[in-house]
C-alpha cells in the first residue's frame, strides 16, 4: 500500500477560513479535471486568524503535485 501525502497551503489573517474554504474549491475542480483517482480535500479552521487548506495525494506523484500546484507545506496522511 502506497504512502499518502497531505499538501497543505496556509491561510491567515481575519479572511483566512474563507480564503481556505474557497481554495478547496479549485483544488477539487484540478483534481476532477486531473482524472486523479483519490479524491481527499478539505479545509480547516485553526483559529480565528489561521485555516488551511488541504490535498491528498500518493506519494508517488506528490512531486508532480508540488511543483503544479506549489503548497505551503505536507505531510504524511494517516
């Protein structure tokens, strides 16, 4: 089984949830127009001045990932 990768792009500031809201918006539209077989995204609200926005991704194409759509930072997805 292939290790997975969370792509994470970080959002602050007092529009920050809503920035990272709307962000997983393109992020599913490229995943979609992608064809890419895992389909995880989401967005999270850390604080009022802190949300991110997320991508999963194999391990494999991470790389390709990253340089397509340059996030904030990753890490391995459980």
């Amino acid at each position: 089984m292939s290790q997975k990768i969370k792509l994470i792009w970080d959002f602050r500031g007092a529009a920050a949830a809503k920035t990272a809201e709307h962000h997983e918006i393109h992020l599913k539209e490229f995943i979609i127009a992608e064809n890419y077989p895992l389909q995880i995204t989401g967005f999270e609200i850390l604080n009022d001045l802190y949300a991110i926005a997320y991508l999963v991704v194999e391990e494999k194409d991470m790389i390709t990932f990253r340089d397509i759509l340059k996030p904030h930072r990753g890490t391995y997805f459980e």
